[in-house]
C-alpha cells in the first residue's frame, strides 16, 4: 500500500466518522459503524487508530485544520498581542455553530464516561493552550488587567469560551449569535486587560 493511499483511507475513515458523529451523537456510533459507511473493514480502522477513542480525538483534531479553524488561530497570534487574544476568541465563537452539535455530544459523553470524553477533553484542553498562549502574550506586554495572573486569566477567559455557554444563549434562548459574540468578547477583554495607554 502506497503512503498516498494509506493517508487517503485514514481521511476517508476521519470525515466518515465526523460526519456519523454530527448526525448521530457519539454514543450512538461504533467502530463497525463507522468502517461500514467509510467502505473498509473494522480491523483496518484499528491499523489507522489504536481504539475508538483515539479515532474520535483524530476525527476532531482533523477537523479542527480542515475547516481553518486552526490555521486562522494561527494567523491571529500574528497581531499585537490584545488583538490577538480578540481575534482569537472572535474566531473560535465564528466556528462554533459549524461544530456545536459534535462539540455537545463529545460534552456529554465525557460527562457519561463514554471514549467520546477523551475527544472532549483533548480538543478543550487544546483549546485552553491556543488561549493560554495569547494571554501569556498580552501579560508579557503589560497589559493583564490587575489582580490576574496570567494562568487565572486563561482559566478564566477558557470557562467563558466554553461550547455550553454559547449553546445556552444562542440556540436555547434565541440570542442573535453576534450579540452573543460582541457581548462576551467585550467582557473578557474588560476583565482581563488593562486599559492602554
């Protein structure tokens, strides 16, 4: 088998089981499920990935860089280091509503212990290193509002950037999601940076 081939199955294997995933919720997708509608035999998706949940982060991680997600975070540590961190939050709450229903049920299944848990927790935990980096940014230019330390800050502003946050306002109560957006940007940003000059 080619390496071209190879890295073809595994994508095929990821954007099948995304898409499962978003239509069924993740308890209710297996590894069988998911080697059927890609066209490959269980056994080969366990060549590709070591367990259903290593199959699950991958599929999320994958994700992440196909939709752009990734790269515009990449592009927004290229700004001063306020800007940034707006930029930053500004884009994850923009690709929000693209992965809200798979981001909801990988929620619920950490909380019910199911393998889709280890996917929560690894894309959050990413997501809580894109943020720590930019705040750390923002404190080493002076500009962490007083009574933060840069590891408050980031918890902080990661709790107020949590999928179930903008589900409870957005799509249970009906906000416009770029009041939400504006609203809650506006709000970390006042609470943790200083002013400027």
């Amino acid at each position: 088998m080619t390496t071209g081939t190879r890295g073809d199955t595994r994508a095929r294997i990821l954007d099948t089981a995304w898409k499962l995933v978003r239509e069924r919720g993740v308890e209710a997708v297996t590894v069988a499920d998911v080697a059927a509608a890609a066209g490959v035999s269980r056994q080969l998706v366990y060549v590709h990935f070591e367990n259903r949940a290593g199959l699950l982060v991958a599929t999320v991680r994958r994700h992440d860089v196909r939709s752009g997600f990734a790269g515009r975070a990449d592009q927004a540590a290229e700004l001063a280091p306020v800007a940034a961190l707006e930029r930053l939050l500004r884009e994850w709450f923009a690709y929000l509503p693209e992965i809200l229903p798979v981001a909801r049920a990988l929620e619920a299944a950490a909380v019910n212990g199911d393998d889709g848990g280890a996917a929560w927790r690894d894309r959050m935990g990413g997501l809580r290193e894109v943020l720590a980096a930019a705040v750390d940014r923002v404190a080493a230019d002076g500009r962490l509002a007083e009574g933060w330390t840069p590891a408050a800050a980031t918890d902080w502003v990661w709790a107020r950037a949590q999928p179930s946050a903008y589900a409870l306002l957005v799509a249970d109560r009906g906000w416009a999601a770029g009041d939400f957006v504006d609203r809650v940007v506006s709000s970390i940003l006042a609470e943790v940076v200083s002013p400027g000059d």
